[in-house]
C-alpha cells in the first residue's frame, strides 16, 4: 500500500499548488491513500470550509491540522458535520469539536487509520501526547493494521521521541508544523516510518510560508507585525510511505518535492 502525506499547506497558494500537482503524484506514486495537514490553509493561519472542501475534492482522503485549527469560528461546526474528514488533535480537550483520529478506506479497499497529536514543547498545553498516542494507537489496531500518526509540535526532539516511542505500533510516524522538510527519512527498526517535518506546500521565496520582510520586521522590532502569505513560485513537499496492508508494517519512505510555476 501506497500512501501519500503532505506538510502544512499554506494560504491559497499553497492550496492551488497542491491542487495543480496531486494528480500527477497520485498517478507516478501508485497512491492509495492521501493525507494532508491542512492548518494553514486559510490567509496562511487556521482552516476554512471551502479550503477543506476544495483538497478533499482534489483526491486529499484525509486532513490533519494543528495549534491554528480554532483561529476561524466557523470550522467548529465543520469539524461536526464533515464525516470526520478533517481532525483537529486528539489530545485537545475532550469536549472540543470534532474527532481526532478516524479509520477511513483507500483506494484499494483496506482501511487506514489516521491519529492527529500535538505536542506540548513550546506549545500550549494539552494532554500528553505520548499517552494519548499510544492509547489512539492500540485502539486503531484493533479495526486496521495500517495506522498514520501527524505528530504536530515544535520540537524536533519531541517528534523524534514521539516516532521511538510509537516504533513497532504505528505504522508510520509524520512530523508536521515547522513548514522546513528534514532529511532524515527512515524506517525505524520496529517497522514504523518516521520523518521529522515533512515540510509545507507553499512560496518557496519566503520565511516558512510568509512574505520574508513581515518575518524580518517581527524578528528585528520585537512588535507585532500582520503577517501576509508570501506570493511567487512554489513547492510541495511531504513523503511517499510504502505499507504492508496485512502487517502495517512500513516497508520505505522517500521524501516527496515539487516545484510549481
């Protein structure tokens, strides 16, 4: 089984790009499933109905988000109504809206279960991540072998430990958040793929997603500063996993990157 993960997408322009280039990678990578982190989607910060509605429309199966996902009013009722498509992170409180792991069918007709967590370092705090996930975890094994975790946060020591800690459970471990795609893809000795940050779907020519003179007048005047999606050409980054459907056993990971005019 083929399965498709896509970082953060970012503004309009992040979501016309990953629109533009879906089909083709869905195509060259045999996908079977596609999952993509959606929490920027909107102005660059938090989600919209529309903009969910136009990825799932563009062949997305399922969407995590993160820290953003309450910034827009109007999701709350989004998250209730969307077959749990969209999931806001499971250790959130649990009378927040929506869910935050769902088992859903791909293309082939085997089920994948997908768990969104959020991590605590430099983070608001929530529950543990690391006890939520494993309890997700074991419970999604019990309706399918196949089990994708987006480990939103921060840190990348946090996510490191998140795919050790979840090694030989999950099937694959995808970090998100950062918007900056590591190099340090691999499957881990227990069978679960991990990779720090998948990257983003968004401007090449900007300071993760925004225009780069907001981020430098932020970071130089120490005032808030509005910050604007940056505009020109762009990327879109995640990874391509390799599963085995009977196991859940991740057999490869490759990191994905194209550029979009």
């Amino acid at each position: 089984m083929n399965i498709l993960f896509f970082g953060d997408v970012v503004g309009k322009i992040g979501r016309r790009a990953l629109q533009q280039a879906l089909p083709e990678l869905i195509e060259r990578e045999r996908a079977d499933f596609v999952i993509a982190n959606c929490e920027n989607v909107a102005n660059g910060a938090g989600v919209d109905a529309k903009s969910c509605e136009d990825l799932l429309g563009a062949g997305i199966d399922a969407l995590t988000s993160g820290n953003h996902i309450w910034r827009l009013r109007e999701i709350d009722e989004y998250l209730e109504r969307r077959d749990g498509r969209l999931l806001r992170p499971a250790n959130f409180p649990n009378d927040a809206p929506g869910r935050g792991w769902g088992v859903f069918t791909s293309n082939s007709g085997a089920s994948v279960a997908v768990v969104n967590l959020i991590g605590r370092v430099f983070m608001a705090t929530v529950d543990c991540p690391f006890r939520a996930g494993e309890e997700i975890v074991a419970q999604a094994r019990r309706e399918c072998p196949v089990v994708i975790v987006d480990m939103h946060c921060d840190a990348t020591s946090e996510k490191g430990a998140m795919g050790w800690f979840l090694d030989g459970k999950a099937s694959a471990v995808v970090g998100s958040h950062t918007h900056i795609q590591t190099a340090d893809q691999r499957v881990l000795p227990g069978g679960t793929a991990f990779i720090t940050d998948a990257g983003m779907c968004g401007p090449v020519d900007s300071v993760i997603g925004v225009k780069p003179e907001l981020a430098i007048r932020r970071f130089v005047t120490q005032r808030p500063t509005r910050f604007e999606t940056a505009a020109g050409r762009t990327v879109v980054q995640g990874a391509a996993i390799s599963v085995d459907p009977e196991t859940g056993r991740a057999t490869g990971i490759r990191r994905l990157q194209e550029y979009v005019e």
